[in-house]
C-alpha cells in the first residue's frame, strides 16, 4: 500500500507539470506564459536593420562574438563588456557594425529560445504518458494486492517498478521546472545586451 499512495500522491503534486495552463499550447508545462518568439520591437529601439538581418552571417569577426555574447556560460558582465570594447574600436563603422552585432545576437538568442521551448514541449508530452502509465500501473497493483491467494513475487515487482517510474516522473518535473526559466533568462540577455549596443551607438 504504500507504494500505491506514494504513486497516487506523486501524481497528485505533480499534475500541474502535466496540464497545460494556456489552452493555446497543449503542451506547453511552465507557469509562465509561453512567447513563441522575442519581437524586435521589445528589445530593439535603435536604427531599422535593414540587411544587417541577413549581412552579419557573412562577416566573422561578428559571427565570432555572437557566438560567444550569445552563449549562457559568457557571464553577462563580461558579455556586455565584449560589446563596448568591439564597438569602441569601430570608429567609423560603429552604426554598422552594431547594427550587423544586434542582427545576429536576436537571430542566435530567438533561436536558442525557440530549440529550449520545443525541448520543454516534447517533455511535456513524455510527463503526460508516463503519468498515464504510472496511474494504469497503480490500479493493476492494486487489484494484484486485492487477490487471494495474493502472488507476492507479482505484487513486489510491480511495486517496485512503480517506485522507480515515480521517481524519475519527479526528477524530470524538476528538470523542467529549472529550464522553464531559460528562456526568461535569454529575453533578459538579449534585452540588456542590445540595451548597451544602443548605448554605444549614442
């Protein structure tokens, strides 16, 4: 029995990694509202792009900071210095070259966000199975431990099967309830970074 109200009360606790809160997206398992996409606008006050949007793919030395600006383990203190320091030795170019550097950090970061929340979207539907799974499990343990004569072999095996499918049922919800913050966490990059690029434009 107690292995049936551990999976019972797990279940219980844990149903709000499974359900989704908007209609809209079915499997979408945070609490925060889900924004497919940064718009340019939120995070943008600066000069049109233009073909910056297409262009700053074709220059390295910006590819190369992208690539490091954009990246969670680039602390973003030091991120934000990289940025004043490349546009500081831009002199003439530097409308240009923050231009092209904004272009390819919300083309990289808007990507990132969207590949975290398909990821989070496809654990979703895996949570919402093995939540299945554990229920029809707990009801045929159950009705094993309600037979006479009762198979003890049967009835311990799948309890303990039952404990481990819970317990990885729990640690992937906590999985998810950290990564549910990334993509916050890379709107606020993205929105600081571009914050100091138009600074430096100034």
């Amino acid at each position: 029995m107690k292995v049936l109200a551990m999976a019972v009360l797990t279940l219980a606790l844990s149903g709000t990694a499974v359900r989704a809160a908007d209609p809209r997206y079915p499997n979408w398992p945070c609490t925060q509202a889900k924004v497919p996409e940064i718009s340019l606008a939120a995070v943008w006050a600066g000069p049109a792009l233009d073909d910056a949007e297409t262009r700053w793919k074709n220059d390295t030395k910006i590819t190369a900071l992208v690539a490091k600006l954009s990246a969670r383990k680039t602390p973003l203190d030091e991120a934000e210095k990289s940025v004043k320091d490349f546009l500081a030795g831009s002199s003439a170019d530097k409308t240009a070259n923050a231009k092209l550097l904004f272009a390819g950090l919300f083309e990289t970061l808007n990507a990132q966000r969207s590949q975290v929340m398909s990821g989070l979207e496809r654990v979703s539907r895996k949570q919402r199975e093995a939540a299945d799974k554990i229920r029809e499990e707990t009801i045929q343990l159950q009705a094993l431990q309600g037979t006479t004569p009762r198979d003890e072999a049967k009835v311990e095996a799948l309890g303990n099967e039952l404990i481990w499918k819970t317990r990885i049922f729990e640690d992937r919800n906590k999985v998810v309830r950290f990564v549910c913050e990334v993509p916050t966490t890379i709107d606020q990059r993205l929105f600081a970074l571009g914050r100091v690029i138009q600074q430096e434009m100034e």
